[in-house]
C-alpha cells in the first residue's frame, strides 16, 4: 500500500483519462460512481478530465465504485504517452455534469508548466466562467462547432464556428456563453 502511495505522489500521470475509460468500459454514469464513491459528480468529472486530482483515499474510492484495482489504474497512467489527443468523435461522447458544461483537458495538472488547454462542450444557455486566481496572461479561444458570445471588458462578442480570439484574461470581467439552442464546442489556450 505505501509502495502504491509513493507512486501516485511522485509520478506525473493522467489518471483522470483511465478512471473515465474504466468506467465507461463498465457502463457507470458520471452520477453512480460519484455517488459510491461519496463525491460530487463535478469533482468526478474534474478528476477524470485532469481539472483537479484526487487525493489517495479519494482514488480508493472511485476505483472501489467502478470495480477496478487502484494499483492496475496508477500502473496504466504511469505508462501513458507524453502526448494527448482528443479526436473529433471523442467530444460526442462527453459526460456534461449538471452544471451545463465539460472541460477536456489534455494534461493533468502536474504536467502543464507554461500553457494550460482543453476542449470546452458548452450546452446552450450555459456559462464557464474565467479561470479564478490568474493575473497577466493570455488567452485564445477557437469556435469548433456552434457560437458563443465571450463577455470581455463589458464588451459582447459573438464568436462563430471557426471564429477564434486572442485576449487578455480579465478573472473579473470575463466569462463565455453559449447562447445558441445546440451544443458549442471550442478549443481554448490560456498560459499560467
């Protein structure tokens, strides 16, 4: 057990992409696992897409909720490539928690030193807010399919499917909406 702790703290890894394939591949809803694990469903998702990572116990637990060996599911993200990629046909089949949207990232936390980025699956009338705490970077947000409106500096700017925007974060006064009646999808880059 100590062997198996050392290991998750030392190494960097994405857990988050083997817990979301175990318990897809055993056909949990986000809500199930979150619930037998005694977590909420948005920390689950923030875990399983490298938002937030969870704490030794907390890994226990969900792999205990979807029926796998923590050992087998550390071993497997040790072993990942050191590159990411995220097809097409990957933002179809996203779990959005009740909050309206998902964020895919494609490292974890541990692994992102000078840029962060992810594919962002909005649902209509919903919003992601800025990222909290970050002062004096940049960022750029590329319209994949739908539009959104990015709220900046009390200006409204609507973005259209293959529209993209370079700006300066602005945590007070910035947040994207998806104001359309379909799902809008967007890569978006921010450095740290």
């Amino acid at each position: 057990m100590y062997l198996l702790i050392f290991i998750y703290l030392k190494c960097n890894m994405d857990l988050g992409s083997v817990l979301k394939l175990r318990r897809k591949e055993k056909k949990l809803t986000l809500k199930t696992v979150s619930l037998r694990a005694g977590i909420s469903e948005g920390f689950l998702s923030q875990i399983e897409n490298n938002v937030n990572s969870p704490s030794v116990d907390t890994l226990m637990n969900i792999c205990k909720a979807i029926g796998c060996d923590a050992g087998e599911v550390i071993q497997q993200a040790q072993n990942q490539e050191r590159i990411s990629i995220l097809r097409k046909n990957d933002y179809n089949d996203v779990d959005i928690p009740h909050v309206g949207f998902a964020t895919l990232r494609f490292l974890s936390p541990e692994l992102r030193r000078a840029i962060d980025s992810a594919v962002l699956v909005i649902e209509p009338g919903k919003s992601i807010p800025a990222r909290q705490g970050i002062r004096n970077s940049q960022e750029v947000l590329c319209v994949l399919k739908g539009s959104l409106e990015l709220s900046y500096q009390n200006k409204l700017i609507t973005l259209n499917q293959g529209d993209a925007a370079h700006f300066f974060t602005q945590p007070d006064d910035q947040h994207i909406t998806n104001n359309s009646k379909s799902i809008a999808i967007a890569l978006w880059v921010g450095t740290l």
